[in-house]
C-alpha cells in the first residue's frame, strides 16, 4: 500500500528523524572534502553549496523511498547517508560544468588540505573578503562582461563606455595595495602588451596615507633595539616620501652626519601575503581556463611579480642591490651612489647617506649650455651601458626621480629596489643585439635573440628572420630617427613568433626606454640609439689593438687544440663503426614531451573509465543477489559489498568527467 507523502511518512519515522541532523553535518563535510577525491579545487561557498545540494538531494530519494516501505524505518539511515554523498558528489561535477572561464567570483581557492584550520582561518576571511572586495570593483567599473559577471554589452555598468585597459587601470587603482605595483610592474613589459595598455597602466598612481607616527615609531624601536630618539637626532616624522612598501624620513646621526631612513609601512608584510596569495589563485585559474592565460604565460607573471615583490619587502636586498652597483663603477666616477649603514639597518629599516642635491626633473636645464646638458646626458648614458653591457648589474628604473644632480655638479643614483642582473651568456647576445641593430644586420639580431629565448612548438624561424628584417627596414631607414622605444615593437614582434625572452631582457629594455627619458629629460634632442652607437664603436676600438687581437688568437687556439686533437680518434671510431655495423636509423617514438604525456593521459582516462564501469556492473550484480550471508538487518554482505564497489565505480567516473572538463574538452 502506498502511503501519501506527507506528515504520515514523517509519523512512521518516529525516533528515526534526529538522524537529519547529523546526516546534514555529514552533507556538508562530504562536500568540502569530495573536492580531494574528485581532484576538484573549490571556494568555501561552492563546497558548502554542493553539501547542501547533498543533502537535500539524499532526504528527498530516502523520504520516497520510506514512503514507498511498510516498515519506514528499514533502511532509512543507510539510504539517508548515501544518497546524500553521491548528492554532493554530483553537485561538485556539476558546479565544475557550469563554471565558466575567467569567473573570479568562483575562482577556485581550493581546500587541498587544512592541516591548522584554527590558525589559517583568519587568513583564509581575509583572503575571501579581498576575492569580493576585487569582485565588487571590477563590476562597479564596467569589467563584468570580460570577467563573466555580467551581460555583454550592458552598456549601465558603471555608466562608461571607455575602454577596456582604461576600466582595468581604475579597478587595479581601486583595488589598491600589491594591485597598482601589479599594474605598474606590467605596464614595463611591452613584450607582452599592447602600447595603448602601456600607455594606459603607465598611469596608475598610488594614492596611500603615510603611516602614523606612533607605528613607525614602535616599529623603529622594535628593530634598532632601542629608541629612535637615541640613534638618531633631529628626526624629522613628516615624511619626505611615503608609498605602498615604505616610507623615508630625514634624521642625523649623532656626529652629525645627515641620513634618510626608509621604514617599511607597518603591516605591509600581512597584506602582501593575503594579496599574493589571491594574485597567485586567480593566475592558476586564468592560465588553466583561458587560451589566453596559456599564451601570456600568466602564472610566469604573477611568480615574477611576487618575487620581485617580497625582494622590496626586505631591505637588506637594496642595500646589497646598492654596494653591487657602487662597486661596479671606476675609481673616480662622476656618478655617485649612497652609502649604506649596515650597523644601523635591517630588513625592515634601511639608513643611507643623504645626499645634498635636486632630482634631474627639478633642475632648470634651460639655464645650461646645450653642450653641458649633453655632457651630462653622456655620462649617465656610458655610466648605464658599461653597467648593463659590461658588468651584468644595473639600476632597473632610472627614472628622472631616481637621478640626482648634486650640488657639486656630480650625478647620483638612489631606490635601489629595483635592480637588474646579466649573466655573461645574455650580455654577449645583447651587445651582439645592439651591434646588429646598429649595422642594420637582422640575421646577427636573430641569432642574438635566439641565444637566450625560449621558443614555443612550430616556430617557423625563417618566417621569423624575414620578418625581422622588414621590422629593421622600416625602423632603421635611412632618414629614420630610432629612439629606445623600438625596442618596444621589437620585443611585440618577437613574442608574435612565440619568441619569449628571458625576464632579465625584460628588465634591460624596459630600464633603456626609462633611462632615453630621463635623459632627453636633461637633453631634449638627445638620441640614445646614436649616442650608444658612438660609444660601442669607441668601445670596440679600445679592445681592437695588436696586443687584444693576438691574445684572442692565442685564446681562440687553446680553445680549438684539443678539438683537433680528438678529432682523427673520432673519425676512426665512426668508420669503425660504419664498417662492422653499417648504418643503423633508431626512431623513438614519443619522444617529445608533450606526445608522452598525451599519451599517459588518454591511457590512464581509459583504464580508469573501464575499471569504473566494470566495478559498476560487478556492484549492481552483487545488490540484486537475493539472500546471502547477512550483515544487518535485512542487508546482505554482498549488498554491503555492491554498495561500496558502487561508490568506487561513481568516484572514479566522476574523476574522469572532472578531468575531461578541466581539459574543456566539454
């Protein structure tokens, strides 16, 4: 007899219904850690959402099949508990269907594991608040549509109708904090952007309040072991520049000697790690769920990026950073570095020598000689390429803030925290670079670049050198007038081939294009490209003398001897070879890395769905056995088995439909 569905059904249960509430708390564990078993990495919300789909889903099926039962109470607690897995299991396949790629608000923080979750949970609030913190901006200034939270072409959000880098530079402003560096950072890498979004993030600003003065005190106190009062005199706590990182300060040192101390901003350190740690999830999801992701190579990025970030959150990097780069400069140099107090600084403080003098922007050049201005403007510019070119260190952001005319005519560097580094194999392949560019060679440009790059799969190179060459032709014309930033268009140009430079040239040309405006800042009709090429061609005629040329014939025969020694046994050897053996051809298949893991990845799909289905049809077979030894009640140990082997056969099914979703093959 079938029983209505109503309150009789919920009668006949009696003393069974308490099992709700513990089936509910299991719903909801079962969806937070059903993401491990299934490979799926979920939000809190998503997890929570597939326990309660679980759940409902498990009450549902066990009420009809109670209401279906003389004895409701037969197997309503098995029923309950299971269905409700297999609910949740299914929530979370279908959660992964319908996300869409590029959605932040359901980027995937993930559960992996909560080894500590009474210590991680405060940092896991504040990483959620900042997830809808960043959502909330980027819908109020009309990015919904590109990011999946809203309809295309609503033309309401935010009432504008500017472009998409320019609603991308006001949300990263908004978001603030490590965003505007990010910004900044990849507004520098005119490999990978378009120049209208250079243009555009070049203009980010970072509106920050200075901190107080109670904090930078304790701070101070905290890190010199006493207070500042006693190590410095005449401090002055209005700051002389406060940014996002840090904050500088003028003071004396007791004999009187003048200094600037850079504090790092009190509890910068915390907010740099919630926001990387969000930075960090949001490039896994954009590079594994878009085609673009992939091609920009975002989480190389966001890692750049975040190391970068943490070497400015320590102090002790500058002034390594600064005593690199004074010890790189001859005796005697017209340009200036500040020393470092190591004794007084730490990782959190740095105290260097205050130098008496204007930044290059602030000084009036319209006062000066045309021919000093160009005097000036050579110095820095041999100082930087001997830097770059000849010792491998170099200041990475020669801004016209970062250079200073002093008051005894002298120029000086400062903010060390940007710096880059060339080994010896990157130097030979620029200054072999900058020599093709200047003899208008494109083969020497491309086998210069392709020293050092890392090519992508099917990149045609004499595709590559052809174009290159019209690049030169069109560039390097005769009446043309080259500047540093054609080297911008160079660097899209290679990453058009899939040509992707190391970081460190990155920096190169981003700190040459920085440096040509500083330096037209002091001289406005300076040329950098003839200005380097008058100095390289000085450079080139200095080594080229009867005492280099016969040293690097000697070298260059020391370094062939031993080939030519080894050569007649080698020769042998192969005809040797030749004769006994013949000639052999071994193919290997699946050499290529990429091939391999195709391959391992088809195979090990397909066994895992055949195990699934075979486990599936063994477990039905066993639940529909009649009789057999008993387990509980009215169950069978073969049921008990079935029903097991049946949840082994859905996890694996379900981890295959994941992967094949992940591989949006969907």
């Amino acid at each position: 007899m079938t029983h209505p569905l109503s309150s009789s059904v919920f009668d006949r249960l009696g003393g069974d219904l308490w099992l709700l509430i513990p089936a509910f708390v299991f719903a909801l564990l079962a969806g937070i850690f059903v993401g491990r078993v299934l490979g799926v990495r979920r939000s809190v919300g998503a997890s929570a959402l597939s326990g309660i789909f679980g759940f409902v889903v498990g009450l549902a099926i066990s009420l009809l099949i109670a209401n279906e039962r003389h004895n409701s109470s037969e197997g309503f607690a098995r029923n309950l508990f299971l269905f409700a897995l297999f609910g949740a299991m299914a929530a979370a396949v279908w959660i992964e269907f319908l996300a869409r790629p590029g959605i932040i608000a359901r980027a995937q923080t993930g559960l992996a594991s909560v080894p500590h979750p009474l210590r991680s949970i405060h940092r896991r609030g504040r990483r959620m608040a900042r997830y809808a913190e960043i959502t909330r901006i980027a819908v109020r200034n009309g990015l919904g549509p590109s990011l999946g939270l809203g309809r295309n072409g609503d033309p309401s959000e935010n009432g504008s109708r500017s472009s998409t880098v320019r609603r991308l530079r006001l949300s990263l402003e908004q978001c603030g904090g490590m965003f505007v560096k990010l910004g900044q950072i990849a507004s520098t890498r005119s490999d990978l952007l378009s120049p209208e979004a250079i243009r555009e993030l070049s203009l980010l600003q970072d509106h920050v309040q200075p901190a107080s003065r109670e904090s930078v005190s304790v701070l101070l106190e905290g890190e010199l072991d006493e207070p500042p009062e006693q190590v410095f005199v005449n401090f002055d706590w209005q700051p002389i520049a406060a940014a996002s990182i840090g904050q500088v300060y003028r003071a004396a040192l007791p004999d009187g000697s003048p200094v600037v101390v850079k504090v790092i901003r009190p509890g910068i350190e915390e907010s740099v790690d919630v926001d990387l740690s969000v930075l960090t999830e949001l490039g896994r999801v954009v590079e594994t769920r878009t085609s673009w992701g992939a091609d920009y190579h975002v989480m190389d990025l966001v890692d750049e990026f975040s190391t970068r970030l943490r070497e400015e959150l320590d102090f002790r990097v500058e002034a390594k950073n600064a005593r690199a780069i004074a010890a790189s400069l001859p005796t005697g140099s017209r340009i200036s570095i500040p020393e470092v107090y190591e004794d007084l600084s730490t990782s959190r403080v740095l105290v260097m020598e205050w130098l008496d003098g204007s930044s290059v922007r602030d000084v009036a050049w319209g006062d000066a000689r045309a021919s000093e201005r160009t005097k000036v403007a050579d110095l820095l510019l041999r100082t930087f390429l001997e830097q770059m070119l000849q010792e491998g260190v170099f200041h990475a952001d020669p801004h016209p803030g970062n250079v200073m005319l002093l008051r005894d005519g002298r120029l000086a560097l400062i903010d060390f925290g940007a710096t880059g580094r060339l080994d010896s194999v990157q130097q030979a392949a620029l200054r072999e670079l900058m020599a093709g560019v200047g003899r208008r060679d494109a083969d020497a440009v491309a086998q210069a670049v392709l020293q050092v790059a890392s090519l992508r799969r099917g990149v045609d190179i004499a595709d590559f050198e052809r174009a290159l060459a019209r690049f030169m032709a069109q560039h390097l014309a005769p009446g043309a007038r080259p500047d540093a930033a054609m080297f911008n268009a160079m660097l899209r140009l290679f990453f058009d081939f899939g040509i992707a430079l190391p970081a460190e040239w990155s920096t190169f040309f981003r700190a040459l294009i920085v440096l040509e405006g500083t330096l037209t800042t002091i001289a406005p009709d300076y040329s950098v490209i003839d200005s380097a090429e008058a100095i390289a061609g000085q450079w080139v005629r200095a080594q080229i003398t009867p005492g280099t040329v016969q040293q690097a014939v000697r070298d260059e025969i020391l370094r062939t001897v031993p080939m030519l020694r080894r050569l007649p046994r080698h020769v042998d050897r192969a005809f040797s070879m030749l004769e006994r053996d013949g000639i052999r051809v071994r193919i290997s298949h699946f050499q290529d890395a990429d091939d391999t893991r195709f391959i391992t990845t088809l195979v090990n799909r397909s066994i895992l769905a055949f195990l699934s289905g075979t486990i599936g049809l063994l477990s039905v077979g066993l639940i529909a056995i009649e009789g057999g030894p008993p387990f509980s009640g009215n169950t069978s140990l073969f049921q008990v088995f079935g029903y097991f082997g049946l949840f082994c056969a859905t996890v694996l099914a379900m981890r295959v439909i994941v992967a094949v979703l992940r591989d949006r093959l969907n």
